[in-house]
C-alpha cells in the first residue's frame, strides 16, 4: 500500500489514494476477522502449540480469547498509519504507533491489572486498539 498511495499521491491522484485507503482497510480488517475467528474458535489447539502445560494452555487461551477481540478494529490504525508513510507524513504516522504501543496501552493495562488481575491485561489490548482507532481516525482526516 505505502508505495502506492506514495505514487499516486505524488501524481496528484488523490481518488486513488482515498481507494487504496478503503481497499486495505477492507483487506485488512477480513484478514483480522479471520484472525479473530480462528482465536475464538481454535485457541486451545493454537496455545497446545507452544506449550502443554495445563495451566499455561488454560490461560493463554482466556487471554487469545481477549485480545482477539481488538483485531479487527486494529486494522483501522496499522492502514491510517501505513497510509500516512506513503503520504510522506511519518510524524503523524509516528503519533499513532505513539499511542498503540505507550500512551494507551500501558497506562491501560497498569489500570486494569489492578483491578482484574491478568484478565485486566489482556482487555486493557482491545481497549487500546479502539482507542487507538479513534485517534487514528482523527489524525488521518485532518492529515489527508
């Protein structure tokens, strides 16, 4: 998508840029959907993978099962940021990886472990994949 968008930025083809926008968002959030679906639907056999231990199988699939939860609206900040690079808008681009992967998730996950324990961990990632999305959102439409 970044090199395309870029070209057909730099051409003056913004119908196009606001195309490719659209069709890897769709791409995007059908591969998170199948995603999703596979965590909620096979997340035993995907953690027996990794380990065998009861225990361990038991809780990592309660937390697939969370955070599988954030993977299609997910799709909304990786595209908006992916879009921005090609647009040549890397600070706005870095803004929402900002917000991604320190300004929501930690305080997020600090907040919520401490009130729900390791359940709290895991939903503090859908949490901060919405969040993230509204940013994103944001940051997009007034960068485009």
């Amino acid at each position: 998508m970044r090199p395309l968008i870029s070209y057909n930025y730099g051409a003056g083809e913004h119908k196009r840029v606001r195309r490719l926008y659209q069709i890897t968002l769709i791409l995007s959030a059908a591969i998170m959907a199948a995603g999703t679906l596979g965590c909620l639907v096979a997340s035993e056999p995907l953690m027996r993978l990794f380990t065998s231990t009861p225990e361990t199988v038991e809780a990592g699939k309660v937390a697939l099962r969370i955070i599988c939860l954030g993977f299609v609206v997910s799709a909304i900040s990786t595209t908006s940021s992916g879009a921005l690079e090609g647009l040549g808008k890397g600070t706005q681009s870095l803004v929402i990886s900002l917000c991604r992967y320190i300004v929501f998730i930690m305080p997020l996950a600090w907040v919520l472990c401490r009130q729900f324990g390791p359940v709290g961990v895991w939903n503090a990632f859908w949490a901060t994949e919405v969040l993230s999305a509204i940013v994103s959102l944001i940051v997009y439409k007034k960068s485009v």
